[in-house]
C-alpha cells in the first residue's frame, strides 16, 4: 500500500509489567477492515492504543501522515477518527436526543447528523426522550453508533459493533459500513461475529497473542471451519 490512511507499526503495549500488544504492524487505506480473534488477543487494546487511551511502550501509529502515538484521544478524535467503544459508555441520566444534540453544533453541512442517525435507526427516534441507561442493549448499541457517526471522522473503529444487536439491525450496520466505504470513510471494526466480520470487510487480520498472525479474506474464514477454530474457537 503505497499511501495508507492508517499505518501501525511494531506496537508494544500492556498493562502493568503484562505485555499484551507484541510487535504488532498492519496499514489501511479507504476500506473496510476487520479485526478478528478470540478474547483476550489484544483486540480492544489495539483500538485504545489507536485512540490514545493507552500509551504504547514502543511502535508508531500515523494516521494521513500525523503521528498520533503521543496525542491524547481529544486530538485524535480532532485528527479524524472516530471510536465505537466496546460496553457502549453512554451517559445513562442523558436521553437518547440529548447524546446526538450535544454534537449537532459540529454536524452543520455534514453527512451525518441527528436527523440522518434517527432516519438509520428509527428505533431510537421511538425512543429520543428515553434516557440511556433504561434502553435495551441493542438500543444502546445503535445510539453508540449514531453518536460516533456524528463526529463526521475519516476512519471509524468499531469495538463489537454487533453486539446485543438483532440480526435485522446487524444488516444495517453492515450496509451502513459499505456505505462509509463508498463515501470515502474507512472503517476498523473488531468482531466475534463471524457473519458480521466477513460481511463488513473483505480484509481480516487475524489476531494471535498480541499480533497480527494472519491476513484472510473473507471468503476465506467464511468457508473454512478449521480457520474459524484456530482463530475464534468456534464453528460455523
């Protein structure tokens, strides 16, 4: 890849004297990409270490030619990425309107803005008044969702963007997902969901302890139970 949007190279980072991110590089352009493993290979503290809630002890993250590896995760979210967290982290006494409403004043002209998330999700327009610790998981998940499109990023990493969500909405996501893609966003997304992950992005990197074991496509880890075993420990 000759001029990747994000480039990573040899990461290390952990916790403590625990080293959980070992020498792990990958790059992206304007695509969609998937990030696949079992628990606890490191996926979600690549995206924290990407979004500069982790500090990594050696390695680089440049995003459209900015090192970001010292920002703090206010200017990299400023620098263009947007974060779908794992576990939501929503403002649970803040109804569903006021989470989109505190970021209308930066959506002016833009792709995304309240009106286009409830129109994606009409769900949460059903339920603007509802404050968002009294919404059903899968409502949560839209509005973490609906919230980060807001931001207008240039690269959106989804942390198990399917999860709690029903199969109908899942479908959503994924045609949300070639959306930005065509529109000139990438997305990074870590999924379990084999189904999810596959549909989303053709590329899969396949993390093993901490690094990137493998490159697959879809095609690939959709059909083959074995790989499915080795790198989610689980079958079709």
């Amino acid at each position: 890849m000759a001029d990747p949007l994000l480039q990573v190279d040899t990461l290390e980072a952990g916790y403590g004297q625990s080293t959980v991110l070992d020498s792990l590089s990958f790059s992206m352009g304007i695509e969609s990409v998937a990030i696949i493993g079992r628990n606890g290979m490191g996926k979600t503290t690549l995206c924290k270490v990407i979004m500069g809630l982790i500090r990594p002890t050696r390695g680089s993250v440049v995003f459209d030619g900015q090192h970001l590896t010292r920002l703090s995760p206010e200017k990299v979210a400023r620098a263009g990425i947007g974060y779908v967290p794992q576990g939501r982290r929503l403002f649970p006494s803040l109804t569903v309107d006021e989470h989109l409403r505190m970021l209308s004043s930066r959506t002016n002209g833009k792709r995304w803005n309240a009106e286009a998330v409830y129109e994606l999700f009409p769900r949460l327009a059903q339920r603007r008044q509802s404050r968002a610790g009294l919404l059903s998981g899968g409502e949560q998940q839209m509005l973490a969702v609906g919230r980060t499109l807001m931001l207008n990023s240039r690269l959106i990493m989804m942390d198990e963007p399917s999860e709690g969500l029903a199969p109908t909405i899942v479908e959503t996501l994924i045609a949300v997902v070639h959306t930005l893609v065509a529109e000139g966003v990438a997305v990074l997304a870590v999924e379990q969901n084999i189904h999810a992950a596959t549909a989303m992005a053709t590329r899969q990197l396949a993390m093993v302890s901490g690094r990137i074991e493998a490159e697959l496509t879809a095609e690939q880890i959709h059909d083959n139970p074995t790989l499915q075993r080795r790198y989610l420990g689980v079958d079709a």
